[in-house]
C-alpha cells in the first residue's frame, strides 16, 4: 500500500550520522538565523499588498498570522529535536505519513521556495528601481515589472508591465554564485540581520511622531474578510503570513545545533517574538503616519517603507531603508534556492525525481543541474508575475507543509509513544488542531482566483507525475529494495552540507 511506505526514522537518523555535522549552534545563532530568514520582503514589500486588502486594520492581520505561525513553531520544535536532520517538512512527512504525502509536501515546498524565491526577487526590484528612479537612473517602466502587474507612470496614470528585468537578473546571479559553491559565513549572516534591524527601527522611531488618529479611519474598511474572498484582515493575514515564513529554516539547523532539546524552540519561538513585535510597530506606524486606505497612496507603492518616510519629510532617510533592503533582500533569495535545491535534491536521492538532480559538479561539488533548472524557474517567475501573486501562491504551498507537519507529530504520539522526544510540544492535543485550523482558515483565505485554482492545478500536475513516474522509481518501491542494500555506507559527502550557503537573512 502506498501509505505504508515509509521511510524508517532510524534509517533517516543512521543517514544523518554517516554525515554528523558539528554542533556549534546556540540559542543565540538560532535566533539570528530565525530573525535573519523571516524579515525579508514580508514587511518591506508586503506592508502595501496588505493595506490594499485589509486597510489598517492590517494589524489584526499580522497577529493572526503570527499566532499561526507560533503554533506551527511549537509543532516544528518537536519534530525537529527528535529528527535533528535536513529536508525539513519532507523528510519528516517519509519517515511518518508515508511516501505519497512526502512526495505531496515536497511538490508543494517547491511553492514556498522556488516561488517565493520569485516573490523576494520581484519585492527587491521594486526597492532597486525606486532607487534608481530617485537618482534619474531608471529603468523604462515597461522594463520594471511583468505583464500581470501594475505600474503607476509619472503621470500618474497606470499601465501593464511587460518584463520584469532586474528581477529576472537578479535570480539568475544568485543561481551562479550557488552553482559555483559561494557561500556566507555567520559574521556576514549576522551583519545583514543587524542592517535590516536597524532599518526598521530607524522607520518606527521617524515615523511615530507623525501618527495621527484619523489615519485609522475606517479600521475595516473591507471587513474581516470570508474564505475564498481574499480581501479583508483574513485575506491580508493570509498573505502577510509570508512576511513570516522562513522561520523554519531555524529547524534545517537541527543538526548543528548545541542542546536541540532547549535551543531549538527557543530559536523558533525567540525569532518569530522579535519579528512579530517589529511587525506590529511597523504595520502601526505606517498605517498612522500617512493612511492605509485600500487603493490610497501606501497601497499602490512598490518600496512602501521608503515611500512613508520620504512622504513625511525623510527622504534621506528613505533612500538608506530602501538601501538596506537593496542589501539585504537577495541574501533571502538564496536562502530560499538553497532550500529548494536541498528538498529536491534529496527527493532525488530517494528515486522520487530523476537521478540527474542530484548529480553533482566536479569542480565547485554543488549540484549544478537541480541548481540552474530551479534558478531559471525562478529567474521566469519573477520577470512575470507581481509580487502579491507570488507571495500568495508561495503561502499556499507552505501552509499545506505547515498542515501535514502539524498532522504527523500527533500521529507519531501515536505510532511511537515511547520513542525519545527531547522536546515535547506542550498540550499537543490542543495546540495541533489549532494549528492546522489556523492553516486552513489562512489557506482558504487567500482567495479562489488565482491562488487556490493555482494550487489544485499544481497537485494534480503533482499527483499524475508521482503514478506515472515517481513511484515505480522510488527505492522503497517493490523490487527496488537492492538501492536500499547498503545504501548508508556508499552515501557520498553530501554537497549542500560541505560547500552550501548558510541559511540566512
């Protein structure tokens, strides 16, 4: 039977042993590391998507989002200090919900990193081209977003993009620098996270004097919003749910980490408190300082953050946060490639996508082949599609991995009670369906067209390739038990832990 197809924790943890990594991360690093990946083009860019849905009372939304995010963190805290290995949510789906749902959660991680790898690129062009549009170096404007997105010309007239050109560069540098093997040591992980700290606290204490109290009127312009909608606070809490998605990368370290059992959740936990807290101080200020009106000024800007502060007599001030954003953005955009090609390539390893994935360079020892195909799917994503689209289809994937995670640590209570947890998710019973409430209240939030058709599509498209390719290929497949037969011992070094990147901002 399908279902029963699982890939034994023990073989993972033996997996994990031939290649042990050093454990020198703390709870510290683990914060960083958190903070680092969660604040991106969440916040810098997704503040405008966000007030044309919800207006100000985007600040509800931002607290939705981070309650289910914060459950999800108690669930992941669990997995991951009892399964201190990488894949993330795939891996732990093989070992406890079987092959099919794996092969499923790994078909729609492909959406919350590829695409939102996408997403990242498109919100780091809309600070670049401000930038240079600032200082009389832009781009011509059909060259600044893609065909489904909307551009606001000097005149204040509108027109369709037709190529989004720095983007589509943009993902294609970091795909060579991941290709060639460079990567970022934490000094320079750390350093990024301080300059996007320091810009938002910059934006908060320049932007709080100027709240005023009629700018929160009306609060719910849209109301709190209805499934399938995608408007309101629900709707803008489903896509503002991006601005925290990443936190996880924190669970990839498990294997790193010094004490998992105490410095895991506290790096979940410690990462998602910090960037909720500038969250709301942003989201507030920003609203209160100049309006959050759907379709007012705010809403439409590409660099919202830069926009605020040059409109309340900061320009400078302006420029430097969008500078910082310049900065620090494409570093997450090859944390998100990063993460794509290891799910990928270790989906490969398994016999579930062609074996040519995981193949590796001889020169850089990277795997160059799964790295360029991911890295031009992107390149095209991001020269095509507005970052609100993006960003949405992204949180479709994520949610549905949130789900089955949450889903396999309480069947896990189950099948194996006995087994070693050195952290138990507290009240598990509770804060589990809650959490996958909270998935799929946020999944049906983000409206029908075209997010949620876009996903069924996917999993469909999904589903034919697992029967028609993926399972009689899969080394847990009938007849192919031999790929298993001394599997641990011939495993070669495994590129993505020596020559990758360090997950960060």
């Amino acid at each position: 039977m399908l279902f029963q197809r699982r890939k034994p924790l023990d073989l993972i943890l033996e997996t994990a042993g031939k290649r042990a990594l050093t454990r020198q991360l703390g709870a510290f690093d683990l914060t960083m590391l958190g903070i680092g990946a969660v604040i991106g083009t969440g916040i810098f860019v997704l503040t405008a998507v966000a007030a044309n849905k919800a207006g100000p009372g985007m600040m509800y939304s931002f607290i939705i989002a981070g309650i289910v995010c914060a459950l999800t963190a108690l669930i992941y805290s669990e997995i991951a200090a009892m399964v201190p290995v990488s894949g993330s949510a795939y891996t732990y789906s093989y070992a406890v919900l079987g092959e099919l749902i794996a092969w499923m959660v790994g078909w729609a991680l492909i959406l919350e990193y590829a695409v939102a790898a996408g997403a990242v690129s498109v919100g780091w062009s809309g600070y670049a081209n401000g930038f240079l549009h600032v200082h009389n170096m832009g781009l011509p404007a059909a060259l600044t977003a893609g065909p489904f997105d909307t551009i606001t010309l000097p005149d204040g007239t509108t027109a369709k993009g037709s190529f989004n050109l720095i983007a589509f560069l943009l993902a294609l540098v970091v795909t060579w620098l991941l290709a060639i093997g460079t990567s970022k040591s934490a000094k320079v992980t750390a350093v990024l996270v301080m300059i996007k700290i320091a810009a938002l606290s910059a934006f908060v204490l320049l932007a709080f004097p100027a709240v005023e109290s009629q700018n929160f009127v009306p609060m719910l312009p849209n109301g709190w919003g209805t499934p399938l909608a995608g408007v309101g606070v629900l709707g803008a809490a489903a896509s503002i749910f991006f601005a925290y998605v990443g936190f996880d990368a924190v669970s990839t370290a498990a294997e790193e980490t010094k004490n998992p059992n105490r410095n895991i959740p506290i790096g979940l936990i410690g990462s998602l408190a910090i960037c909720t807290i500038f969250y709301l101080l942003v989201a507030y200020t920003a609203v209160g300082s100049m309006g959050a009106q759907p379709g007012g000024p705010l809403s439409q800007s590409k660099e919202p953050l830069a926009f605020v502060l040059r409109n309340i007599g900061w320009p400078r001030i302006g420029d430097l946060v969008a500078g910082a954003a310049i900065i620090a953005l494409p570093s997450v955009v090859l944390m998100m490639m990063f993460g794509q090609t290891r799910i990928l390539f270790t989906m490969s390893r398994d016999g579930l996508m062609p074996e040519a994935l995981s193949r590796v360079h001889p020169k850089f020892h990277t795997p160059y082949i799964v790295t360029w195909i991911t890295g031009i799917f992107v390149a095209f994503f991001a020269a095509l599609f507005p970052v609100g689209e993006l960003a949405d289809i992204s949180n479709a994937g994520t949610l549905f991995a949130f789900f089955m995670v949450a889903a396999g640590v309480m069947v896990l209570r189950i099948t194996e009670p006995s087994r070693h947890r050195p952290f138990r998710t507290p009240l598990i019973w509770v804060v589990g369906p809650l959490a996958m409430a909270g998935c799929v209240l946020l999944f049906f939030s983000l409206g029908w067209n075209p997010t949620i058709k876009f996903f069924c599509f996917w999993a469909v498209f999904g589903l034919a390739i697992y029967f028609f390719f993926a399972r009689r290929r899969s080394h847990l497949a009938p007849g192919n038990e031999h790929l298993l037969h001394g599997m641990i011992e011939k495993l070669p070094p495994d590129p993505l832990v020596h020559e990758g990147p360090s997950t960060g901002p």
